[in-house]
C-alpha cells in the first residue's frame, strides 16, 4: 500500500455508514462488523481508498454498513469483481466480505484462481456453515449428514476444509479467527489489511436462525480450551482448560500429548512458524482437527511474501513503457505498411 | 506464345492447400502487396477447427480468399475466379465453389496416388477429363521450388516450405503485382536467417519468372488502382479494428483500458492485440472463465476504466447475468461478441448472425442495452469506438456485435488522424453532484445518466450493487413505485441515445420498390448486389443498421417509402423479427445459415424473384 | 348488544405484522379451515427479504393475504376488506392498500412509544384522528393473550409467541369457521409438548370468545361454501404443485427424476420438497451453482432420467450456455425458471413476469426451446407435467416459466387420480432404429424426434455433443447445407409441437370488442376483471396463454375476432412483442412493474378506459 | 462397479472408434489414447458400461475417438455433466477427459467439488500447460512468464499445482503420469479405473505445436533419470541416472541427499506410502518439485477409500424406501388435509 498516511486518525464511528443494519438480532455477523470497523483506523489508511467488496448472501449486505466505497455484486462473483477494482487501482485497500455459499460453492473457482495469481485483496469469509439468505440450505462447509430445508434425510456430501482448500491454492495469508473472539479477530483483520498479496480469512460465524451453536464447542467458555488451540507464531501448540495439552510432531505425524504426567514438555512442542515458506507445514496444519482428539486451529497459518499479480503486471508496463515509449497513438495507426490514395 | 494483359475491374482468388502448404501466408502476403499497388481489397480465410490436420486430408484443407479490384470492394468475392490448389484435397474441397470456365493452378506433384485416395479420388482429376470445363494450369510446384533451391544445403523439408513463395510469384506475374514489397518483408522477417531470406526470394522469383517464361501461361491480368477517398491506408483484420478502436477511445476519454477476456475462436485476437499494448496503459486479464471476464471488467469500470469484455456466442451466454449486474449498477461497460455459427458449440470456426436477439433480450428483468454491430472489418475500428463513446457517456453497457467473417477478414482502411476522432465524454462525479454536503450515487444529469464516482477520492464514498436502487440516493429499495420508476428510466435512458447518434442513411433512391434491410456483416454482399441491381435499372435500395438499439430515428419513416422490405440475414430472421414488431410492417426474409457469408449473388437473385424478373 | 350476521360472497383478509408474529403460520391455517368448509379461496405471503428484520421496522413487516367466498375466487384480492395488524410498522405499510370503510383490527398493545417511532407515526394514529376513514377495531391482543395462560408457568417469551391463535380465534368468530380443525393440528403439531398444546388451543379459544362477548364487535360475517367442481381438494402452493408434477411425470414415464438446482429465491421450495422424496427414486442434486444444475442435469438426461433444474432469473442468466448444448444434444430436459423481479439481482422477494423473452431468445445461435407458462398455484402441477411430457417425447428442453406470485401462494387443487393423468411417450433407442446393424444418434421418427440411447445397453454406443451434428450418423460436421438442414430441423420439430396441444380457448364471447389476452400468472386478476366486465354488458373476453412456444394454432384466427387486443403484464410488454411479430396485430398494453401481482380493477379499469366508460 | 465380469475378453481395438482421429501429427494425445484404449480391456467391465464425457479442447475429443458411450459437452462442465451421468447410473464406469484450460480454468469450480464430494469419476487431465484449440493462450498450468499469444511479454501469473489442488479437495486417488512413459501411463490408467471415488490422473502431455518440449527435461532419457522420481508403495524415494539419490525426511522438512558418498543408504530414505490417509502427507510430496533439486514425483501420491456421493446417496434412498415404502404417488398427493365437494 504506497498511500500510508501516518497522520491519520480514525475512529470506528468515522467507517459506520448511515443505512439500518439489517442482519437478525443476535446474528454472528455484527461482531464481525464492529471489529472490522475498530481495526480499519488502525491501518493508517484514507477512508477513500478502502473497497468493500461482496457477492449476494447475508453476508454480503457488508459493505452496505462500512462508511466507505463498497460494491455488492452478484452471487459468487465478489473476488473476481474486487480483482478488476484492484488491478485498475493496485493503491486501493480492496476488501472482500463473503458467505461459504458465496465464496466457495458459485464462487470458488474465482476464489481458487484469485489465490494462486496473489492478486492483494484481503477475503474475509463468513462461515457459518450455512446459507443464510435463502433460508438454510446445507452450504459446502456443512457437515455430513447435516439435517437442512434441502437435506430433510441429512446431507451425503464431505464439507470442503475451507483452509486447507486455501493453501491447496497457495494464498499468501491463511488464517482463521471467530465472531465471538473479538480480540482475536481483530487481530487477524489487522494481519489481513496490512498483507500484501492475497489474503483469506476464514471466520467462524454463528447464524442464530438456522445454524445456531455451530461453532459453540469452539466459541463457548466451557468448551473452548479443550477444542481450540491458537497458534502464536514461534510459540509450541499448547491448548487445555489447564495448558495441559500440546502437539507434538513424530516425524511428519502429529500426536496430542499431555505435559501433566512429566512425560512431555513444553519445549516437546511443534513451534508455530508462520512464516514457513513450505505450503505442506501449513497443510499439515489445516488437517490437524480432522484428527481424533485434536483442537482446531484459530490463528495464523502462514503468511508469506511474494509479488502480486498487480506488482508484476505495472512492472511490466514499466518495463515496455521503457523499452518502447509511452504509447502513441498516431503511430499505433500509422506504425505500419500503409499506402496512399491522392 | 505471345502473353497479352487483360485488363480487368475485379478478380477472385482462392489460395487452397493443406494447413502446413502456408496458404495463410501467401494469402496476407498477395493482400498487402495488392493494397499497395492501390487496387481496393477485401479478404476473407477459412481454415479447419482442427489445428494441424493429417496432410492431404479433406478436413485440413486451409484456405484464403481475396477479392481486388479497381471499383469499391465490399466482399471477399462470391466466387474465385481463380483457384490455387496445392494438393487434390484442396482441389475437392473447393471446386464446388467454382463457376465453368474459372483458372485452376494445381500443384501437380502433389497428385500422387496417396493425396488423391486421401482426398477420395478414384481417378486423377488432371487426367480423367472431369475438369474439362475449367482451365486448368498444371505446375509441378514442389519440383520447381526445390530446383530452384539446389545445392544451397537445405534440407527437404526446408525446401518444400517455401513453396508458398513460388505461389506469390506466379500469381504476381498473373496479375502484375510487384515484387519489391514482399522483398522487403522477406528481409524483415527473417533478418536473423540470412538463409532464409536468400531462399524465399530466390523461390519467389522463380514463380514469377515461370509465369513470364512457361508456355502454359497465357493469360495475364492487370487491375487499375482504385478510385478510394484520400487519405493513408492500411490493411485491417475486423479484430484488429476492434482492439484498435477500444485503444482509441481509451486514449481519447484519457482512461486505463481494462480488458477482461476469455479467449474463444474467433474473439481471441482482440486479447492478442491487447496484450501486446502495455505502453498503453491497457490491462489485459486472462480470466478464468467468461464470468470473471466480464465481472472483473465490471469492477475495473467501477474503479474507473473503460472496460471491455470480449467473446463469441457460448462466451455471451455465460456473461448475461453479470451484463444484468452493469444495468443495474449504471456503470460503463463494453461487450463484444464475435459471433460464430451455434447454437451451443456449434461450428466455432464458421460465422453467423445468430447472437442478435441474444443481445437484445437474453436477460432477466427489463435489462436494456445498447446494441452495435459491424458491418465490414474496418468498420470494427467505428464500431469500438462508438461503443466506447455511448457507454462512458451514458453509463451504461454497450453490446458490440461482430462476426466471424469480419473478424478475421480484411480490408483497406483509411486510417483517421487520432485529432479528428469524436470527443469522448465521461461524467465523472463533482461536487456539483453533491445535496448538501452529500453524494447520491443515482442523482442523474440532464440525459438521465448517473455520475461515475471512482474510490479513492474523498467524500464520494458510496455502495451500489445488484439490488434495485432507489432513485437518487442509490439505497436499497424494494419500494413498488419506485421500481416501476426505475425500470422505465433505465428503458428511456437507453432509448434517448436515439438522439445522439445519426440518422439512418439510404443508398440508391429515398422510395422505391424494395429496401434491402440489413445488420452487420451483411453489408458487402448487400451492397455489391444493390449496385448491380441499380445498374440494371431497378428501384432498389439499400440500408444497413450500424445502430441496432436504440435504432435510427428515421428508420420507421424510411420503411415506409418502400413497397417491400428485404431483410437477408445469416439466421432465421432475428432482425426481421424485430423489426415486425416495432414497425408493424410485413418484411420478406432471405436466410441463410451454413456457416457461410452470402454470396451477393444470392441476394441479386432473390430481389430479382421478388421484383418477378426471371 | 346484538350480533348480526351478514352473508357475503367474498371476503380479503390480510394479517400483517413482524416476520416474529407468525403471521404466515395464522394466515396459513386460515386457509386450511376456510377450505375445509368448501369456500374457494386464494392466498398469498409477502414477507421481507431480511430473514429476521429488527422487530418494530417497516420493512421487517411480514403480511399473509386471503381471499375466499362462495364463488369462484381466482386471485388473493386486489385490496383487504379486513386488516389484521400487529404492531405500527404493519399498519403504516399496509394502510395505503385499504379502501375506505375497511376494517383494521389492531393489536393496541404494541402501539407504544418506540413502536410508534421505528414505524415513523409522530402521534398515535389510533388517538390522532387520522383511522377516521376506517372501521378500527383495536383490541389489546397481547394482554389478552397472556391473561389467557396466566398460571400455566409459561414464561414471557412462550406467552406472547401465542397470540397469533388469539389472532386466529377471533378471525374465526368473526367469518364463522370451526376451531376442530386447528384443534386437531395443534395437537399433531404439538404431539411432543402437551403444554404448547394446551397453552394455544386456550389462546385460540380465549380469541373466539373474546368476538363472541366484547362490546366492540358487532360485525360477523359467513361465506356460503363455493360451488366447484366436484372431487377431493387440498391446497397447494405453486412451487409445491411443480414438485407434484414433476414426481408425477417421473412416475408415469417410469423413470428417475433427477435435479440438479442450485437454491435461490422465490425457487428453493422446489428442491425442499422433491429432497424429501427418496422413496420416490428422486435424486436431487444441491449443485455448486446454477452451471453444475443444468449440467448435471443434462449428463442425468443422457443417462436416461428425467431431469429438471430450477431457478429464477439470474440462475436461468447462467444456464444459457447449457440451454444450447441441450438443444443440439436434443436430450429431453425441464428448466424451471420462478420469476422474480428483475433486472440483475433486482427484487428477490417480488413477483415480474421480466423473464419472458430471455426464455425465448436468451441463447447464442438459434436455439428454439419450447416455454410454457403456469397461471396459478395448482396450475403449476399441469404446468410440470406437461413440460415432461414434451421434453419427453420431443426429447428437447423445455422451459417452464412461473413467477414468484404464484410460487408462493396457494390455492385449492382438485386432486386428480394418477391413473387419469395423460400417459407420458418416451422414445427409447431400439434395434429398429439401427440400419444394416449399426446404431446412429440422430436418426428420427416421424415427428422428427432422434432415439434416447443410454448407457449401459450393448450395441448403441454413441457420442454427441455441442457441436453441429451430420444429420442421421449424429457425426460432427461443419458441411454447410447440413448445418442449414440442422438449424430448420430443429426449429421445425419444435413448431410442430403445435399440432400435439390444445387449442387456445376464450372465456367469454368467441368475438367482441376486447380480448384481454394473458399469460403465466395474471390469470386471476385478468378473469375477474373480465367476469366483471362481462356481467357489465362489455363484450370483453379473455384468453390465457399457457403454451407460449410454440404457440396454439388457432390464436392468430382467435386474435382477428376482436376489435382491439389488451395484452396487460408484469413487465414492460414482452408478449406484446411476441404478438405484434408473429401477427403483425397493434395490441394494447397494460405493464405493471412494481414487484406486485396485477389487482383486478387495474386491468377492469383499462379496458373501460379503453372502451370509453367513464 | 457391480457388473465386474470375468468373462469378458477385449482387446484395444473393440474400444477404437470410426472417427478419425484428427490431433496434429505428433500429438501427445494419441499416446494417451492408445493407453487407454489398452487398459480398458483390462478392466473386465462390458463396453457399453464405459461413458466417456469431455468439455472443449483438443484434449476433449477424446470421447469420439473411444468405441464407448460418450459426451462431448460444453467448456468446462465435463465432471458436472459427468457427475450427472454416474448419479443415476451407479453401475457405470464413468470417465473424464480434460485439459488444463477446459478443467482448472473455466471447469475449476467443477472439478474442486467433485473431488469434495468423492463422485466415482476418473478423470484423466490432459495437461499440456497451453491452450491448444484455442491456438496457443496460456493456461492455469504455465510457468510464470511464459510467452505466448496472449503474453507477449511474459506471463504475470502463477501456475496451479493441480496435484496440489487436487489433494487440498481430498480427492480420493491423486496421480501424475506422462504421455511418453505408455508403461507407466497404462498402469496409472488402471489405477484410476479400479479406484471406486473420485480419481484424479494428471498426465503430462506435450503440444509438438503450441508449447513442444514442455516436459522433455521429464520425459527425454537425458534428463528424465535425474528429473523424476517414481513414487512406489512401500519403496524409498530413489532417483538419479544411477539411483545415486533419494528424498529423506527430516523431521517435516524432505532433503535431497547422495546415496554415493556412503553417509546415507536407501534404508534412511522416506518410504512411500499411497494409502497413507492424512492428506498432509500427500500434500508434502506434491510440493516437492518447487524446491530446488528436487525431482518431479510421478506415480500415485496418495489413494484412500471412503463412501462415495452415489454410495450414501442410494443408501438414503434405501433407507428411507424400508421406512416409508416404496414411493406412491396416490398417498403423495392424497395423504393431507383434503376436502370433497360432491
Ligand atoms: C445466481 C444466483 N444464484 C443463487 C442466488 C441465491 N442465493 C443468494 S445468497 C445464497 C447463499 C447464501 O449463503 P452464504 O454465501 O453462505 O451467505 P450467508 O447468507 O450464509 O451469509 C444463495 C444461494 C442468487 N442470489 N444468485
Ligand atoms: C464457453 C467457452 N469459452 C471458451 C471456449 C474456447 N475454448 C475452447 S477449448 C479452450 C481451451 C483449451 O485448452 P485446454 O483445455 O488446455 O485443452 P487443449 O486444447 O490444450 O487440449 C478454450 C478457451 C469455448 N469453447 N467455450
Ligand atoms: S439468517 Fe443467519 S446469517 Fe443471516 S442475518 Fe440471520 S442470523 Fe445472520
Ligand atoms: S494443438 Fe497441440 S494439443 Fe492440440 S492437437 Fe495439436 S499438438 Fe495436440
Ligand atoms: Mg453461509
Ligand atoms: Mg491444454
């Protein structure tokens, strides 16, 4: 982003616009708002130059409640709408806000194809498991055999991993965080907009009508430290009411380990390394809650930096710009075999 | 033998080989030699789907047509006056298209036992009198091509490439064309392959030195320059045309040119001639699929390019829904598609107007845009450009309609000083559009056209989307009337165009007996057939619709100044359709659908039925 | 107090509250019991497309209308005799829609500051004077309700979720209809919790006897039961009634019946309903857009199902493409579209007829599908079943147009006996249709129509695909007269459908001054404006177009019959296009796009504006 | 598949077509064909229990040339057409023939969720990393910079790994083999052929027109030994002209090491594994390649069995038949709340 502007001071208020937020009372997705609102003034950028992106979805009325430029596109089509607004203005700050129906199931070949090309637009997925606006149909994060309006006998589809999918892709920055984890999100938000290159995020998000509870074995005091572990760059993987618990790696194998009977300890521990430019640690990774007896990660799973498509394509301008001359058009038309008639 | 020149106002010739005999190449090269010597062009190549067929097969035949002369040229021709055919499958394949009496110049080496089974002769055609009725010149071509390279220590192979070189010689002594031009180009082109060029040149002498000195040759042409506007000319492909045309106005209304594209035969050259033009500041996108093309290219409008998104007919049905999206949105878009035979995959290598009412109304809701279509590959240039024009001007999509067979044909094009192409406007958003201190997305201006708001510029922050919107402050709003209201403002924003561009003009008389009514690439055919038609002393006119919605506001009153209205179309009367709806009027149809332009013999003949001639 | 009873013929009830009201529940099971005593009836839901707006705010207001009497009843009712309304926001959003005189009953408790405020009333409109036009019953329905189960330790929350059956009571007393009925359902629905069972049988009584006893009413009304056509009725809702079709068919013709659909409003009911039905060989396929809907369809068709795929209007947008290769594959294949109001995403909740000539034309190529329009809730069984029918036979897609208006509401069907239903043809490959031992795809029987060979059975191996087929050998061919052939082939067989359906009937007079000519669901509205009109002494009549491609043989011979044509839709006039074309008659219009269904006065208006009434 | 039967004797001709085929002399296809066209005997399943469905592209007309049933669709839709196909007739052997452009660009989103939901289809990815009939675009599997028709300077895009991709979705069998490698190419095709979910081949395949030579530093004798490493069940990853080198683990991290200067033996090489079922493992091997020195895995990188979409799907449908009986359609539409009129 070439247009930090240090001396700016924002607050929440200045990034709420002036339309009713219309989400259902108790809907996952207000925290998500709020917390993006808190974070933006922390990016130092001018309010002009965000772009709030969305497909269609409950979700997607996001950019309608962020006081700044927005575009709510149509069903599955927001990365790639949000790749033209990035590529025509790469000093923009371009934002998507998007469902796992939006996302993933229309969307997920522009979703795929977005990542591998690194283009800097920062994918804040909504996951509640469901879809919401069309009243709770299963969606491609739903689980197995999930009872819904359009599963009455329960589903027969594997849910997509909607991290793993995402470093299958090579995105830049995959990360994971929860509506009701305010801290936690913001912190990932603030990690999404100061990325550069694609980055997703993955947050959990309950839908209090038709998916309530999803997630509340991850998001609820009673049950959250036994099921969730965070992971903390250069920190082991430690989880449990009473930091019990750890992952421990046996060669390309991980075991959870207690660190209560002496056996194990902390130092035991795999060590978060965000920046671990090998896309299979953080695969490893992203597969660790398929396991029995495993927590689910919330946190960072990799970042790491390489040119976005935008850098290489104004490079490339650049770069014929000086080899051949800022185009003109006169010898476009004229540049050629040409004749005339007198 | 004495070898005397005739001269002649116009000549047909069909280069025909297999996909490796470099048909292509001779083709383009006969053209730009042609176009120089100031004779007027058009040219027209058809080559198979399959990209290098097995040699000798019927399948692989490649070929490419030139129309010249020293009168306007308005087609690639009907029929070839004279045919070259490298092998007999060429021979086959194109000797349906030939009328009696027509040049053939067979590569008679090339009529070997395999050839002629592959092609499915059982008899050699040279020899079994079947083409008595033509006058057939036969060359050992491949013969004399690797004579004339002896003893310069290139391969086989590398000799008999230069054949098509012989071709270009032979055929320029035919019809007294120089041989400096292609010179030159030979030396251009192969400037790293001193080898190279000291074979072509030496092999393309030769042909014309066959010509002068073979006794079989008799006939020799020569063609008077054209009378042409003045003015600097250059040859252009109709895809070409288009992406110069896009690159014009961008330049013009000082804009990024985004182009989001999938490539699609016979589109994809507009994304080749793109991509090259970085120093434009053109952003070429490669897009997954069509809907990421048209859906990047919407949000690069919205982020304040003119953006464009280009494709053939199953390209089109995949964007409709996110064209729905830029009506919705009100925001600067253009599309093109270069038609080619469907439905569905259909014959992607063959043209056809099929995609018209597709343009109109493959929508859903009331989706209106404005709909453009080229009639000829240099009018692709007018068709880009205009398109560009009326979508930045009233922000809205623009649908550019070409063809196959202009997109890959050619013609001489006066090329324009950029100085004197049409202004550009664009409303971009200024305080002005502002209430109190306040912007509104949908305020409108005296044209009804909403301001352009680009992000990244303070205080014009705003969120439009798919949604109806309300008037003027672009909210949500599922409010009845203010639906109603919306639906038929966006109708009669795009119906008002009708003031802004010219009125439909009519060749020939104002009234008359029948009006030839045509869109699109029909125009040569037309043309050359109401000229012929005229001459012979009929009433007949001609008018072909560049501006297909809105139409010209004239055009209801100019149908009606006729007796009866033709309207040939390579469909099942789209056109027609439409304009029986909106004028009422009976209007006889002439369809044509195989893939194939029409002859403009095709459309004489049937206003001659019509008019009772026999 | 004395309470007369008033016989009427007809009555519209409207219950309107927040989406948490349960209105749609209440206005529901109204609709059972008013069936149940034999009145004809018409219901429809509107509710916001926020699934759970705030409570209190305008557009978080859910209604639910009725419309039954003693006579035929072919539309929900133009305008509430009654309105039922919960809270402010309801009244203030419905009030435009009452005429003078009408009767609101409100709910007086919620009529509190805050709900006064989020509904935008400055002052109590139930004190201000300003209901003044209206007979305002104003009851204290939450009180009443909780002094209902006061003692049953029920908590707050659980009370006042009941007062929709208060609601309900009172509606009850006051047209006259048992409770057994709701009784009985409360006690199936509730069979697990006895509380609930006892808590809302008492609210719903405490209703009844509230009418009964309080001061305020003096109105009751009862609606003798409705002369139909005799047989055993239910009540559907059109999206239901598709499902049921679709089953049907499936059954009849022996076959699976395979969806492949992508959810999508007002269409998502489709795939609700068929998911249920395994035991009925029913694969539905929730696919990852509407692309993989269709396609998964047509790969279902060739493996010898019948398929469907539903939508609405931009999911059919992206099914375009698909429409093609179905075309030229000639697989037999259903596409549904609900329409919603359009353009782009639009207004997903509202009703538009805006799909009309996308469904026509929307296809690069020429692409001819055969449409067919339902024109109301229970119509839309025939509307599927007749669909698979042609798509069956025909072996081609079919696209079934139906809109959201009718998708939701409900009327009673008369349920037919699965034997009556007309046998459902398949055309199955078999040894005769082999020549000289080999199988070809696309040869034909008489009605021009190519064998279904699937999968699976020895000797019929075959390809197809999008690309132009050889006419009979099924081979990829790009010949050009047998493209021509292809093209006027398949637009032939799909007009020739047109000697396979019934003739288009007239309601009314066979000739006269008027025809109101309709199509899909403005058929309640335009019959009774119609019967009004007639029993006025106008020479009006009314035709109803189901199939609207091809269209019945003798419209054009029915259209001459009639002074002047009315063609009144809910767009900006796409069948009006269509008839002026194909006729080449001037029709009149009558476009409506507002997101709502046509009130019946609207289009009696019209044609006596037209016939000069005043 | 059910119709398994012994009796059948086929040869490669009962599955040769009376098209002709009409691929450019040279093309990497015919290879593909005719191994295929020599596996399917091997199959033991009936010819006419073969369906064939293609997209567009060079690679998709291969269903014309194959003696079987066969679709030839529209770009990209292949596995939904596909998916169609095996839904309502479980008991075929249904295939996919694709290239690069025709299933990870416009079919991406197609192609993720059938291997997410584990469809019975093989489907085998002609990948030639161009766009053939379209006559010479880049494709989603180009190297970065490429120069072709539509970069005249170099693309600015990143290729998919489409084994990674693959993996990322959990297909059920992920695979790589080469056109000029027929011995190999046979037995992967068998592989897929026998695998009862979603199988995934990619087969390196060379355009002699558009992009020649893509993969000659993989499939030429020269270079193929110290290129390729084949990956066997059971075996250690050896590679090199003289099998001089091996791939070994350690901890999560593969090295590349000497097996000549005797510090290490084939006995400390990471032993392959295909039916490891955590698909971090798989994901690891399918990064291999981007490491430098590293060799290009072909063979099966992991295979798993687990329900297929049609196996759960007809077991609901059996489920629910014992539970409410065969389907009626008298009850359907009678069992409700009805009323006569007489
Ligand atoms: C082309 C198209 N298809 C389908 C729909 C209907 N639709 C709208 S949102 C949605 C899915 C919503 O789910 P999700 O993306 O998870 O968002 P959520 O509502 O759960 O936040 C669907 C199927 C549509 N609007 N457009
Ligand atoms: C909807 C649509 N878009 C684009 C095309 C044009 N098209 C045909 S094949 C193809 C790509 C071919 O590349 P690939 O799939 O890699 O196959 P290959 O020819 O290399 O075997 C494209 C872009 C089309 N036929 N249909
Ligand atoms: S339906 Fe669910 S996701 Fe949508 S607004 Fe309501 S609670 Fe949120
Ligand atoms: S273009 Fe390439 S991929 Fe296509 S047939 Fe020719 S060699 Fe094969
Ligand atoms: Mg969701
Ligand atoms: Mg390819």
């Amino acid at each position: 982003m070439s247009t930090v502007e240090l001396e700016i001071k924002y607050t929440p208020k200045d990034f709420q616009s002036d339309q009713d937020v219309r989400w259902c009372p108790g809907c996952g997705d207000y925290s998500i708002l709020a917390q993006v609102q808190r974070t933006l003034p922390l990016l130092k950028i001018k309010k002009e130059k965000f772009v709030f992106v969305s497909g269609i979805g409950c979700s997607s009325r996001f950019p309608y409640y962020v006081d700044t430029y927005g575009f709510h596109g149509i069903h599955g089509r927001a990365t790639a709408i949000a790749t033209g607004v990035k590529l025509t203005n790469p000093d923009l700050s371009v934002w998507v806000a998007t469902g796992d129906g939006d996302l993933l199931s229309i969307g997920g070949n522009h979703f795929i194809h977005t990542c591998r090309k690194n283009v800097d637009i920062k994918i804040l997925l909504f996951n509640n498991r469901i879809y919401g606006l069309t009243k709770g149909q299963y969606s491609p994060t739903s689980e197995l055999h999930k009872v819904t309006k359009s599963s009455p006998y329960g589903t027969t589809e594997y849910p997509f991993n909607p991290v793993a999918l995402a470093i299958g892709t090579e995105a830049t920055l995959v990360a994971r965080s929860m509506d009701r984890d305010p801290k936690h999100l913001q912190e990932m938000i603030l990690r999404a907009g100061q990325h550069k290159g694609t980055a997703f995020l993955e947050i959990y998000q309950n839908c209090n009508i038709f998916n309530d509870g999803a997630f509340f074995h991850l998001t609820e005091k009673e049950y959250k430290a036994d099921n969730v572990v965070y992971l903390r760059h250069n920190e082991p993987l430690v989880f449990g009411k009473e930091e019990d618990k750890g992952i421990r790696l046996d060669g390309m194998n991980p075991l959870v380990v207690s660190l209560k009977d002496g056996k194990w300890s902390k130092d035991d521990l795999l060590v978060h390394d965000e920046f671990n430019r090998d896309p299979a640690y953080a695969a490893m990774l992203s597969r660790l809650e398929e396991k029995p007896g495993f927590p689910v990660p919330i946190g960072v799973f990799r970042q790491i930096q390489k040119p976005t498509l935008e850098d290489m394509l104004y490079e490339q301008i650049n770069e014929v710009k000086r080899k051949k001359g800022e185009g003109d058009l006169r010898k476009l038309f004229f540049d050629t075999t040409t004749w005339e008639i007198k | 033998m004495e070898k005397q020149i005739k001269e002649v106002k116009r000549i047909t010739i069909r280069f025909a080989g297999d996909s490796g005999d470099g048909m292509q190449l001779a083709g383009n090269i006969f053209g730009d030699t042609t176009a120089l010597v100031g004779n007027d062009l058009s040219t027209l190549p058809d080559y198979p789907s399959e990209i290098r067929a097995p040699a000798g097969t019927l399948y692989g035949v490649s070929g490419f047509q030139l129309h010249f002369g020293s009168k306007e040229i308005y087609t690639p021709g009907d029929q070839p006056d004279v045919l070259v055919a490298m092998n007999p499958a060429a021979l086959k394949v194109n000797l349906r298209d030939l009328y009696h009496g027509a040049i053939i110049i067979v590569n008679s080496d090339s009529f070997d036992q395999k050839n002629l089974q592959l092609a499915g002769f059982e008899t050699n055609p040279l020899e079994d009198g079947s083409l008595a009725n033509y006058q057939v010149i036969s060359v050992p071509i491949t013969t004399l091509t690797i004579r004339a390279l002896e003893g310069m220590g290139l391969s086989m192979k590398e000799m008999t490439r230069c054949k098509n070189f012989f071709v270009l010689g032979l055929t320029y002594w035919m019809f007294d064309r120089p041989l400096e031009p292609t010179i030159n180009w030979i030396h251009k082109k192969f400037a790293k392959n001193p080898k190279m060029i000291e074979a072509n040149e030496k092999v393309l002498k030769a042909g014309y030195f066959f010509g002068d000195t073979a006794e079989i040759f008799t006939m020799r042409f020569t063609i008077k320059p054209a009378q042409l506007e003045k003015g600097v000319y250059r040859n252009v492909m109709g895809n070409e045309a288009l992406a110069l045309g896009f690159v014009a106005a961008a330049r013009k209304a000082n804009l990024k040119l985004f182009q989001g594209s999938y490539p699609i035969t016979p589109a994809s050259e507009i994304l080749h001639e793109l991509s090259a033009l970085r120093n434009f500041d053109v952003i070429t996108f490669q897009a997954e699929d069509e809907i990421a093309g048209i859906t990047t290219a919407i949000g690069a409008a919205f982020g304040g390019a003119l953006a464009i998104t280009t494709t053939s007919g199953p390209g089109l049905s995949l964007k409709t829904e996110a064209m729905g999206l830029a009506v919705m949105a009100e925001l600067p878009l253009v599309i093109v598609d270069v038609q080619r035979a469907g439905p569905s995959t259909g014959m992607p290598t063959k043209t056809e107007q099929g995609d018209l009412l597709q343009a109109m109304f493959g929508r859903n809701g009331e989706a209106p845009i404005p709909v453009i279509a080229a009639k000829s590959p240099a009018d692709c240039f007018y068709a880009a450009y205009e398109a560009s024009r009326i979508a930045l001007k009233y922000m809205t999509p623009v649908i550019v309609l070409s063809e196959g067979y202009i997109a890959q044909g050619s013609e001489p094009w006066r090329i324009p000083e950029p100085v004197e192409l049409q202004t550009i406007e664009t409303n971009f958003a200024s305080e002005e559009d502002k209430k109190d201190g306040k912007f509104y997305p949908y305020v409108r201006n005296e044209l009804n056209v909403r301001p352009w708001a680009v992000p990244g510029i303070a205080g014009f922050e705003h969120r439009i989307g798919g949604l109806e919107k309300k008037h003027i402050t672009g909210d949500v709003s599922s409010e009845p009337t203010n639906h109603e209201f919306m639906v038929k403002l966006r109708d009669q924003k795009i119906q008002n165009i009708a003031n802004d561009i010219p009125l439909q003009d009519v060749f020939g008389e104002q009234e008359g007996d029948v009006l030839v009514l045509g869109w699109g690439g029909t125009f040569g055919a037309i043309r050359d057939a109401v000229i012929r038609l005229i001459e012979k002393g009929y009433k007949v006119s001609h008018a072909q619709l560049f501006y297909l919605n809105p139409m010209p506001k004239n055009l209801g009153e100019i149908l009606k100044r006729f007796k009866r209205i033709l309207i040939p179309e390579l469909n099942l009367g789209q056109l027609a359709f439409i304009i029986r709806s909106r004028f009422l009027v009976d209007v006889e149809q002439l369809n044509k659908i195989q893939g194939l332009p029409f002859r403009s013999s095709e459309i004489e003949n049937k206003v001659l039925k019509m008019l009772g001639a026999k």
